[in-house]
C-alpha cells in the first residue's frame, strides 16, 4: 500500500503517549496505548481507496470500535461530531458515522501491530472511505456540537481541482 504523509507527525513515544478524548463528554479521557491495547479488539477488512485513483482491495485492519472509546468518554446529548487530530492534521465524522461497528481505530494491519509509517499507534478507518479521512497517528478525539472541516478535505479538493 502507498505511504503518504504529513510533515508534521506526532513522534510515538509509548511511555507517554495518550489518545485524549475531550470537548462535549461527561468523562474526559487520556487512555495510554496499553490501556487501548486491552479494549475489546475487532477485525475490518475493506478497500482502500485513494482520491489520486488508485484502490489496494481487501486490506486488513483490527483494532477497538470508536464507539467503545466514545462511550467509555460519555458524550452529552449536544455531542454531533468526532474530530479525530493528528499534529495539524484532521477529520471530522458525524457520530452517527464514528459510532458503526465497521468504524475502528486501528492499532494492527495486516496481522501485525501497525508501523509508524501506516500510523501506529492508532489510524482512523472505516468502509468506503477515501484515504484522507485515514488520518495517522491520531492523538486527540473532540467531540463537538458543530461540524469542523477537516485538513483530509481542504488536501483532496485542492488535488482534485489540479486534476481538472
């Protein structure tokens, strides 16, 4: 699978490392990667498709639901959107869309824990989605009323515009 990527990576440092869930929940998280490691682990395989028009078919994922994680943080009923960070980069998903089963963080490709390079510690994936929602490393969940554009966006508009 092609390796696309950002600048501005966070570095993985397991021993510190925290995914933060914050914004409209009752219970603000900050789960370290072992924690994350012993939540109830699913199995996805699914294309992965990229606006540049290239597909690689059935690739293997597992990792935890972001429902777990989501409902681990306890959203208040203003909660509409997950906004999954990584440093500078971003996707918003409505919750709806963030809480399928199909929805997961990855922490595992292909039977074997995910490489920095493919996101490690956690990437963010689920069905049909274009690779630029796929954001690596994310870090930080915010779960918020109103939606927020994404950077994935901005980066595939602007590709598509220049193929046009």
């Amino acid at each position: 699978m092609p390796i696309f990527s950002v600048k501005d990576a966070p570095h993985f440092d397991h021993e510190h490392w925290r995914l933060i869930v914050h914004g409209l929940v009752k219970k603000p998280l900050r789960l370290s990667y072992d924690e994350i490691l012993k939540l109830p682990k699913v199995h996805l395989t699914d294309d992965f498709t990229c606006v540049d028009g290239w597909k690689v078919k059935d690739v293997e994922w597992a990792g935890v639901r972001i429902k777990t994680i989501i409902d681990l943080a306890e959203p208040t009923p203003s909660a509409r959107y997950a906004v999954f960070k990584a440093g500078g980069f971003t996707t918003t998903l409505a919750l709806t869309e963030a809480n399928r089963d199909k929805a997961i963080l990855a922490h595992e490709h292909t039977g074997q824990p995910l490489t920095f390079e493919h996101g490690a510690p956690l990437r963010l994936i689920f069905p049909s989605q274009d690779c630029f929602y796929s954001v690596k490393w994310v870090n930080v969940i915010e779960l918020r009323a109103k939606y927020l554009k994404g950077t994935g966006e901005n980066i595939a508009i602007t590709r598509t515009k220049l193929k046009t």
